[in-house]
C-alpha cells in the first residue's frame, strides 16, 4: 500500500515534468527560423535545430524562409486606351529578415497579396493593351521592382512576377483582329509602292545611259528581235523604229525645193 501511495504521489511531479520539457524543447527544421519573445519583448532569432526556452516566460513564432508562390487572384480593369481587360499574375518572394516579417506586419502573406493587386492594377492601367500583350517581360519589371521596394520593410524580397493572363472581351478580340488584317494590307501597299518606287528610278536609269549612248540602243533593239525570233507562238514580229530616222524624215520635209 505504501508503494501504490508513493507512485500516486510521484504521477503529478513526472506529468508537470513532462510538460516542462515539451514547453521548454523546441526543434526547428532547416528551413525554418524562431522569432522568440521574453515576456512579450523580442530577444531574437534562432534555429534552425534544437531551441530550449522558458516555459511560459518566452514564446517562440515559426518562420519559413523558403520561396512562396502567390496566386494574384483576376483582377478587373481599364487600360489606359480605355479597354476593359481581366488580369491574373503570379509572385514568388521569401522571407529574408524573420524578425520584421512578424514584427512590422501582422501577417505578411495576405498583405503581400493585397499590395500585389494593387501594384498589378496601378502599372497596368499606364499601358496600352498593345503594351499589355506584347512588352510582358517589361511590365513583369516594373511590378517585381515596386513590390520589392515596398516589402523592403517587412523583410521580404520579392523575386519574381510573372502576368498569366490578359483576357479581354470577345467584340475586342474580333476589332484586334480586324485591326492586325487593316495592318497587314497597310504593310502590303506599301512594300508594293516602294517596289514600284525602286523600279521606276532603275528604268530612268537605264533610259538616262541608252539614251547619253545610241548605240546602246541599237543593240537594245537587236536583242529584243532575238528573243522575239526565239518564241516559238510568236506570229507577229515588231519592228522598232529608229528615233534618229524620224527626224532625218522631218528634217528632210523641211528643207526648201530647189529649182
């Protein structure tokens, strides 16, 4: 009886024992670091591996410091070409600094989100949809370099952001492409005069060197019967008449008779 009264004794000590040691030992993963507090002040940060503290005198806050992907939820807006657009990003960061991460901000992750999509509207709405669609890599710049800034405070480096979609309406979607066809003919006129342009000033060029030589010209015209001589369906042969002929005729009809 004696024995059974002095292990009902004991259970209490061990159990509070017990309690001690799962209060005061901590262990912390690699990736993980302590923000720990001494009745309510900070006292620092520690991990990773084994931490004993203080039961109830220090508390201890988590912090993982690997990279966290952040889903920008769509977000409605205007361009600034008054085009209504929806847009969605993603954003990596990571805690670099625990202690501001947990003392600056009450809860880093929802606030970066929230500053996300406000920094994603802010930017996007200074650019045209053209800029929107085709300067990606730029706009994705621009935001990862503001959010950056502004989450400098709380500890936390954005590395990255990336725009998913730009989704626009299906009237926009038929005007773009009535827009990208106008464009295409546009570029087909031109590239068509400039053609014409380049042809133009190379038969003036030739004609400028046949003309300041005749016999250029008589060889010219030899060698156009040759190729009309060698085609086979050519019923018909042209004969071209010497300019220098026609005015030796006028010249000849303007001299006086003589007697």
């Amino acid at each position: 009886m004696e024995i059974v009264g002095d292990l009902g004794f004991y259970f209490p000590l061990v159990f509070l024992l017990l309690i001690f040691l799962w209060s005061a030992i901590k262990i912390l993963r690699e990736y993980e670091r302590g923000v720990v507090f001494t009745l309510g002040r900070f006292t620092g940060v520690k991990g990773p591996g084994l931490i004993i503290l203080i039961p109830f005198v220090q508390q201890i806050v988590r912090t993982d410091l690997r990279t966290v992907v952040l889903d920008v939820p769509t977000q409605d807006m205007i361009s600034r070409d008054n085009v209504s657009v929806k847009v969605n990003a993603v954003v990596y960061f990571r805690v670099l600094d625990p202690q501001n991460a947990i003392i600056q901000v009450e809860n880093f992750i929802p606030a970066t989100s929230e500053l996300a999509q406000t920094t994603l509207r802010s930017v996007l709405g200074k650019h045209d949809l053209d800029e929107m669609l085709a300067e990606r890599d730029k706009l994705n710049a621009d935001i990862q370099e503001i959010l950056d800034k502004q989450t400098d405070i709380w500890g936390i480096k954005v590395a990255n952001v990336e725009i998913k979609h730009v989704d626009i309406d299906e009237s926009m979607i038929r005007a773009i492409a009535r827009q990208a066809e106008a464009e295409r003919e546009r570029r087909a006129k031109v590239i068509n005069a400039e053609g014409e342009q380049q042809a133009a000033a190379k038969l003036l060029e030739a004609a400028n060197i046949l003309s300041a030589r005749p016999e250029a010209m008589q060889l010219r015209y030899l060698s156009t019967l040759n190729v009309l001589a060698n085609e086979r369906n050519s019923s018909t042969i042209v004969f071209p008449f010497p300019m220098n002929l026609s005015e030796w005729f006028k010249g000849g009809k303007d001299e006086p008779r003589r007697n």
